[in-house]
C-alpha cells in the first residue's frame, strides 16, 4: 500500500502523526466549528472541560481503532463525553500527583537535589505524553484502571519513543509561537500605555517617599496618595484589559485545536500496537504489535459494539463513525418535446351535404346517416329487385 493510501484508509503509518492529524482535523468545511464549540464549552464549570476532554479522547479513540474520520463525524453523546472525560481526568489527576511526589523527593536530596530536581522536570514533559496515552488506553478500555497499567506503559512509550517526542516537539512549538506572539502584542499595548504609567507611578513614589512633607498643603496629603494609587490601578487594568481578554479567549480556542490534534496524533500513533488484539488491560502487547520496523495495517471499525457486549477487560470497539449523507443527484432535465407542426384535418370521407332526398312518395327523408359500404349481398334487401338498387346509389356514394 503506498504511503499516500495509508493515510486515508485506516492502515498504520510511522511518522508525521501531527501533520497527519491535523489534515483529520482540517479535512471538512467548517472544522472550525468543533474547536469553538470546545472553547465555549470549557467556560462552563466542571461539566465543561470533563464534556471537552471527553470529545476529545472518544475522536481518538476512533482514530487509534483506524477509523480517519474529522471530529465532526465521529457523533459521541454528551453523556459518553463527560463520562470518558471523567476517567481521563482521574488518569491525569492521579499521575500528576505521583510525578510531583516524585519530583519533591528529588528536590529535597542534598547536594544533588537541584540537579535531580531539574533533570525530573525535564523527563516529565515526556512523561506526560505518556500520561496522555494512558488517558486514551483507558477510553480504549472504557475502564479507568487500563490507565494505570503502569507496565503496558512503559512497554508502549519504549516501543516507539520517536513518535511521541515528534508529537511533543510540534505542541512545544506550537505553544511556544502562541507565546511569541501575545508577548509581542502585550508590549505593543505597554509601549502605548508606558508614558502616563511611568509619570503616575513616579508621582506616587515621590509623594509617597516622604519627601515632599505631609503638612504642605493638599498636595502631600495621605488622601492624594490613594487617589494617585487608585487612578495609576484603574488606568493599568484600562490599558491592559481588554488586550488581555482578547489574547485570553484567543488562546483558549487555539489551546483546544492544538489539544485536539494532539490527541488525533496518539490515536494516529497507537494505531502500530494492533488495538483490535489486545487482551485484558494488564496483558502485554500482542506480538503482532509495531517492532521498530514492521508496518502493519490495523484492523478497521466493525460492528458496533457496547460496553455490556464487550468481553470482560476487554477494549471496547467503538460504533462505526457516521458516514455523511449523500447529496441529492442534480434533476437530469427532461428533453422538451419536440414542436409538432399542426396536421390539417383529413377531408372527412362521409358525403358532402347536398340536396335533400326524397321518398317515392314525394315525402322529404331527414336524419338519414350515411351507411358504411359492404358487401353487394349484404346490402341489397331481401325481395327487391333492380330498380331498388338504383335508388339506393346515392347513399352509398
């Protein structure tokens, strides 16, 4: 299968799982839609962000499954999204404490406590990578305890640690742009705010200093003071609020996006481990796994499947994404009837009006209608001879 095909028909791909994954993403009108929608959804109070994280982990549970489907069509509830979100959310709450555990023994050893400490920080970004897939690993399993099979973890962050430091490189500097650039804005709007900043700050400091002497007049008086410290607060947050409200909603949606192809790279990345062979979530990989250097295809989505028909610790497979509907075919159009010029009546084969006819006795026949021709004996009447047939020849012609 050429590489091109693998990306679109469900088979495994090694590398470029971010590109990849945003190409998912990007692949319809209006996929912008999910990630706003994302956005506004994580305002709402715990419900919210769980629902989010939710969405998220069901698209790539999907993708992982070898479903390429963009994150409108795969078609999860809102309950089954606050319910994967929730077990995710414990998989990161519980982890995070274990590594920050970690992470405090080291810094409080002597002597090397510091270099400890700061070697622990810098593991923990890959660390988290691998969190993120135990996260997914439990929504495979539709079980939170499939994310805290700390040896599968390890044995799928040491199968393929290339791919995950890909994803984390391009999340690093997908961040790290969003930064450079609100930094760059923010001092746009300090440059332009600086000048009146600078001369209520000064003149609070000089009258604050004691300088200047509590009893010259109004001027060094403790009320001018708080209005000067009043007037310096409200002037920050006039220049700097609505920038920062702006950047702030910005990076909200653009945090969700970036979150979202994150999550659609795990999938695209789990896909190597032959997910439709695992076994209970403590089992180890089945051998048909990606070993470094095989390239397998993964078995697409089938029927569908629910928790309670699944088998017991067994991943849950995940219900056929719903395809798009088909547009209604363009009406073929008819071909107009061709113009049928009008026919001129045939002349009428009966006899032309003409005088009236008369009976032999002198009588005036009317309504008489013309009779068909037929054959000569059944027209000539029975007991009459010549001369009846002359009469009769001018109703016949």
């Amino acid at each position: 299968m050429a590489t091109s095909d693998l990306a679109t028909s469900g088979g495994f791909e090694r590398g470029r799982y971010f590109s990849r994954a945003w190409s998912l993403l990007t692949r319809e009108k209006g996929w912008w839609k999910p990630v706003a929608v994302c956005a506004a959804a994580d305002l709402v109070p715990v419900a919210g962000p769980l629902g989010v994280l939710g969405y998220k982990l069901e698209w790539a549970r999907l993708v992982a499954w070898g479903a390429d489907v963009s994150p409108k069509r795969h078609g999860v509830r809102v309950g089954s999204c606050i319910s994967s979100g929730w077990r995710g959310f414990l998989v990161l709450l519980v982890w995070g404490l274990v590594m920050s555990v970690i992470g405090g023994v080291c810094g409080a050893l002597p002597l090397i406590g510091g270099l400890l400490s700061t070697l622990w920080t810098i593991c923990c970004l890959y660390l988290g990578m691998v969190v993120s897939v135990a996260t997914l690993r439990a929504t495979i399993y539709q079980k939170a305890g499939a994310g805290f099979s700390w040896k599968n973890l390890v044995e799928l962050g040491r199968r393929d640690p290339s791919g995950l430091l890909g994803i984390l490189g391009w999340e690093m500097l997908c961040y790290l742009v969003i930064a450079l650039v609100g930094g760059i804005v923010l001092s746009v709007t300090a440059l332009g705010a600086a000048p009146r900043i600078i001369s209520l700050a000064s003149e609070l400091g000089y009258y604050n200093s004691g300088l200047y002497g509590y009893g010259y007049g109004y001027g060094g008086s403790e009320y001018y003071v708080t209005q000067l410290a009043m007037e310096l607060f409200f002037y920050f947050i006039a220049a700097f609020g609505p920038t920062l409200i702006v950047l702030g909603l910005i990076a909200l949606v653009l945090r969700n996006g970036i979150s979202m192809v994150v999550y659609a790279a795990l999938g695209l990345w789990i896909r190597q481990f032959d997910v439709a062979n695992w076994g209970r979530s403590e089992e180890p990989l089945p051998s048909t796994a990606f070993a470094g250097e095989k390239v397998t295809d993964a078995a697409p989505p089938v029927a569908p499947a629910t928790v309670a028909d699944a088998p017991a610790e067994a991943p849950v497979r995940p219900a056929e994404p719903v395809a798009p509907a088909a547009e209604p075919a363009a009406p073929v159009a008819e071909p107009e009837p061709a113009a049928v010029e009008p026919v001129a009546p045939a002349a009428s084969e009966e006899p032309a009006a003409s005088e009236p006819e008369y009976a032999p006795d002198g009588s005036e026949v009317i309504g008489v209608e013309p009779i068909a021709k037929a054959a000569p004996e059944q027209n000539e009447p029975a007991g009459e001879g010549p001369a009846d047939e002359e009469s009769d020849a001018p109703a016949q012609e």
